[in-house]
C-alpha cells in the first residue's frame, strides 16, 4: 500500500511539474497539513547541531541521502505534546533507508524532561535529539513552535509547517511520501 502510494505521489510530482509552475509539494498541503509552505526552490538552513540520547554532538550531515522531516518541539509547548504522538506514528509507518523522522527538543530544562515525556507518551519508532542551546530556532528562524521542516536528501529546506499536524493522516502521509518520491526521482 505505502509503496503504491509513492509511486502515485511520484506519478502526481512529475505530471504537476509538466503542467504548473507551482513547487510540487504545495499540491499536497491539504487537510491537516494544508499550512505547510513549500518552497519554490529548496534553501540552505543555517549551522545547526544538537544532541542524540548520549549527548553526541550531530549536525543534519548525518542525515544525508534520506529525506527528512525535523519536528522542533517543547514539552512545555500544548501543541507540541498534543501532535508528539502522530509524529511518532508517521515514523513507525515511514522510517526507513529514504525517510527519517528528527524531532528535536529545544527544552531549556534539559533533556531529562524531555526523555520523560517521550516515555510518557510511549514514544516508539523515534531517536531522541535535544538542542540545549535553543540555537536551531534561529538557524530555522522559528518564530513558534512546534516547527516542522521537511529537508530533502541534501539537507536543504523543501518546506515547512508552523503550528501542530496531525502528521499520521492520509494527507500528511501523502505530503511526507511526495517529498520521499522526490528525492527519488532526483537521484
């Protein structure tokens, strides 16, 4: 099923590139994911590193080849808490050798708050990043959160949605498996 619909989403970029000047993936920011704001060209983002669970210092690099759906979040932000869980369902459906889900909490508090809630939540098919700094704000010029940015498999900004998804939809599923597609067909 999952591998039909990404060959239609690859089918729907390449026919929607032919017969309209508009990014593909604003074609599928619809329903619960229809703020997202695809850009016209993919931008660079800013320096940015963070922490995985052991405190190792990672960048975006470490991502390269798979496209990427990075979730800025907080556990004192209502929104945040609220989408955590669809998110973590996105990424049990779609994890793998093309698609990874990185959601970063950008706790003040440390990251011993932040690894609760994820066993609060029961988080299952996610790594557990942190930036302590509260920098990769600024590197996405975040003005809110939670913040949702999809990068493609160079590590440049396809486009981003800010304010909370339901991420485990048919809509977000179909945006997220578009962008998969993309990439795909760009290599």
């Amino acid at each position: 099923m999952l591998r039909m619909l990404g060959a239609v989403a690859l089918g729907l970029i390449l026919s929607l590139q032919v017969a309209s000047a508009e990014p593909p993936l604003s074609q599928f920011a619809v329903g619960h994911v229809q703020n997202f704001t695809a850009h016209e060209t993919p931008k660079e983002i800013g320096e940015a590193t963070f922490q995985n669970a052991d405190g190792d210092k990672l960048g975006f690099e470490a991502f390269r080849g798979k496209v990427v759906l990075v979730n800025l979040w907080a556990t004192w932000c209502a929104p945040c808490r609220r989408e955590m869980p669809s998110i973590d369902r996105l990424a049990k459906q779609l994890n793998g050798d093309d698609f990874e889900v990185v959601a970063i909490s950008v706790d003040r508090g440390g990251a011993d708050k932040a690894k609760a809630f994820f066993r609060e939540i029961e988080v299952e098919s996610m790594d557990f990043y942190i930036d302590p700094t509260s920098r990769l704000g600024s590197a996405f010029q975040a003005f809110g959160l939670p913040l949702t940015v999809i990068l493609n498999a160079e590590g440049k900004e396809l486009g981003r949605l800010v304010g909370p998804a339901e991420w485990d939809t048919d809509e977000a599923v179909a945006l997220v498996s578009a962008a998969i597609a993309q990439g795909k067909a760009k290599n």
